[in-house]
C-alpha cells in the first residue's frame, strides 16, 4: 500500500505544475496584450501625436542617431518607435 504522504506530495506537485502552467500562458497572454497596444500606438501620427509630431525634428534626428538608430528615408513614427524600444519603452 503507498505511503499517503507520498501520494499526497504527487497531488501537490502536480496541482503546483498545473497552476505554473497557467500562470505562464496568462504572462503570456498579458505580454501580447502589451504589446499589441504598443503597435496600435504608433500605427498612425494621429495615435502617437506625442512622440512623432509634437517632438522637433531635429532633436529627435540628433536623439536617434546618439543611440546609432538609422534615420535615412524612415517615416518619424517609426524613428520614434525604435528610440522608444531602445531606451525601454517596451
């Protein structure tokens, strides 16, 4: 006959495992929330008014390529993107 402590250390462990598996996929699932609403931001100027358009040019021109992020024939909403995710935006 098995032991009822060792029958009920496997019950736990495997009530532990399962709850670990679920709290991974809701991380999980929360990261992609995240993010999705970080993309739908700068979707358009519009969304991101304050990074993009309200910012100098020439400020963030300077800004982005300090932090070697290239700025040759990129929209300014996607400038402003990478410098956000570069400095931990995201």
């Amino acid at each position: 006959m098995t032991d009822s402590g060792r029958r009920r250390f496997l019950s736990n462990y495997f009530l532990h495992q399962a709850g670990r598996c679920l709290q991974g996929f809701e991380d999980g699932l929360e990261e992609a929330r995240k993010k999705a609403e970080f993309d739908q931001f700068f979707d358009s100027y519009e969304s991101s008014y304050a990074l993009t358009l309200a910012y100098p040019d020439d400020i963030l021109l300077e800004t982005a390529r300090k932090h070697d992020i290239e700025t040759e024939d990129r929209p300014k909403k996607d400038i402003v993107k990478e410098l956000f995710i570069k400095k931990g935006g995201f």
